[in-house]
C-alpha cells in the first residue's frame, strides 16, 4: 500500500513537472529536469518495488500483472517522447504528427494513472487473498 500510494503521488507530481516544463522561461534543454528525472528513475523504481513486494504478499497473478502495466506504460512515455521530439521539419520546427505523438504522451500519462489507481485499490483491499498491504506494496 505504501509504494503503491507512493507511485501514484508520483505521477501526479510528475503533471506537476511537466508544467513547471512548459511554463519555464527562457526554454532550454534543462526545462524539464524535473519530469525526466522523476520518469526515467523515480517511477520505475517505484513500479518495481510495487512488483515486488505484490509478489511477496503472494498477490493473485492478476494483480501482479496489474503492477507491472505501470512499468510498460512508462516505457512506452518514453518512446512517445522520443518520437514527439524527433518528427520536426528539416528547420526544426515542430510537425503535426510530432505534436500528436506528444498528445499521446500526455493521454497515456492519464491512462497510466488510472491503472496505478487500481493497483491502490487492490493494496486497500482487506482480504487476504487479494490484499498486497501486509508486504507494503
Ligand atoms: C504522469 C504521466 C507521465 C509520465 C510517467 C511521463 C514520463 C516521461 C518520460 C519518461 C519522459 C522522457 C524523459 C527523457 O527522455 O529524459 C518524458 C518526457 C516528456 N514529457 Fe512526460 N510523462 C508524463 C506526463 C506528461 C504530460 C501530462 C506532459 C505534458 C502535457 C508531458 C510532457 C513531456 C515532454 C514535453 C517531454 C519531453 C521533455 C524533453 O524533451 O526534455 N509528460 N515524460
């Protein structure tokens, strides 16, 4: 319960960040510092501690399935962001499939949160066949 609680104000700071991103002025590459520190490190170590310590409670299968989803969603941010990033014109400029990949990016942050919403609300259940709170995730 308490990595999983963690994960999730995890990525609620990490739409934080990515406004503290865009309202930095002037722009420049260390702009968003903050959200990529907090994605590439902070939320798949906490997608991993949630993994693991659903397993160690001996979780049903169905729930540890549900912890690793977060993990594979951020994998996937980071490509949307790598791809949102790399269609521009030739001057550098950004295209309209670029900014659409990027709307992505923000779409899938909100579906991520919902499943780590859920992994929550499994780690709150009280029985202990489904419950994942005794092991702490
Ligand atoms: C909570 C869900 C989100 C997660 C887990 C997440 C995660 C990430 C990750 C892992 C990266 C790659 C960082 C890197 O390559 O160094 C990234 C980049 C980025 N994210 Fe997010 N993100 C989320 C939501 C958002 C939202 C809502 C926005 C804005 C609407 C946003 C805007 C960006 C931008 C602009 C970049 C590129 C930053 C750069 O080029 O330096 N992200 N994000």
């Amino acid at each position: 319960m308490i990595t999983s609680g963690a994960l999730l104000a995890a990525f609620a700071l990490q739409f934080v960040f990515a406004a503290v991103g865009a309202f930095t002025q002037p722009a420049e590459d260390g702009s968003y510092l903050l959200h990529s520190f907090t994605g590439m490190a902070v939320i798949p170590a906490l997608c991993l501690l949630t993994t693991l310590f659903a397993a160690l409670a001996r979780a049903p299968g169905r729930v540890i399935g549900l912890t690793l989803l977060p993990l594979g969603l951020v994998l996937l941010q980071v490509l949307l962001a790598a791809l949102a990033n790399a269609f521009t014109d030739p001057s550098g400029a950004s295209t309209p499939l670029g900014l659409t990949i990027g709307g992505l990016h923000a779409v899938n942050g909100i579906v991520a949160v919902h499943v780590v919403a859920g992994v929550l609300r499994e780690a709150l259940k009280p029985s202990p066949q489904s419950s994942m709170a005794g092991a702490g995730a």
